[in-house]
C-alpha cells in the first residue's frame, strides 16, 4: 500500500490514469534513483473532470533529496542504508562505508578523531587497553617496548 491509496476516488469514476517513472542516472551512467509521477482523471460527483497529480520522489536514508550524489550502501552487518556522497563515511581502518548511524569516531595519537566501524573501534579499544594493562604491570620491573606486539 502507499501512502496515495487513501486518496484514490472510486475506480467507476475514474476515467485514465498515466503513471511515470522517472530514473536517474549518476555521472558514469548508473541508475540511481527512482521518482514515481502518476496523474489521474476522474469525474467529481458533480460531474466536474478532476485531474491530479503526483510525483514522489525517493530520499536517502540519511535524509538527503536523492539528486545528490550518491555515497554507496552502509556496510555495518544488518544495515542497508543508502546514504548521499557527503554524509557517507569510510571506516579508516578497513575501509568498509558506512552511514551516519553507524560510524563511530576514535581520538589517534594525535587527539585527531578518525571515523571507525564498530568493528574496528572494538578491536582496537581492546588492543590499547591490554598495552595499557601490560605496561602497567611491567613497568615496576622492565620497561615496556612495543616490540612485543
Ligand atoms: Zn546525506
Ligand atoms: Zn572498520
Ligand atoms: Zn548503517
């Protein structure tokens, strides 16, 4: 069902409907995107000819209008988002995309934050630790070096 069927006279009175789908295609020729056009012609109950329209046009799941450019699909396990090129974000560890949900910021060494999945902020949050704790425990008897890891 969309969000038009409440909105749709009788079939007896309707006279013609034209539907058009318009898809868009990004600079190297893929479609990206669909926008519904329907137009409708009735009789009122007065006998008036009624002509209606519609165009409904697809949004990405960011909330971004589809005309801009698109960023790709949200690799994060479970998510399907589509999201525009600007709020679509690389994962700087393993380089999967992922919308605005899904990504999740780290401080580096130098207190800069870089964009992360969760799957990678997990994985090193537990390796930072575990140097922490190890340096921690050592530190008393042997200087800690990295040369271990
Ligand atoms: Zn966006
Ligand atoms: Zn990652
Ligand atoms: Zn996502």
């Amino acid at each position: 069902m969309n969000q038009h069927e409440s909105n749709l006279p009788n079939e007896a009175e309707c006279l013609r409907e034209d539907w058009v789908i318009v898809g868009r295609v990004d600079a190297n020729g893929k479609r990206y995107d669909d926008v519904e056009q329907r137009h409708e012609v009735s009789i009122s109950a007065n006998g008036a000819v009624v002509q209606k329209g519609w165009i409904q046009e697809r949004e990405y799941g960011c909330g971004h209008d589809a005309r801009r450019p698109r960023g790709g699909r949200c690799g994060d396990p479970g998510c399907y988002l589509d999201s525009c090129a600007e709020c679509y974000i690389r994962c700087s560890a393993c380089q999967v995309g992922l919308c605005l949900m899904h990504v999740r910021y780290l401080d580096n060494e130098s207190g800069q934050k870089v964009p992360v999945c969760s799957h990678c902020r997990d994985k090193i949050q537990r390796r930072r630790f575990w140097r922490k704790f190890w340096a921690f425990v050592l530190s008393p008897f042997v200087s800690f070096d990295d040369h271990s890891k």
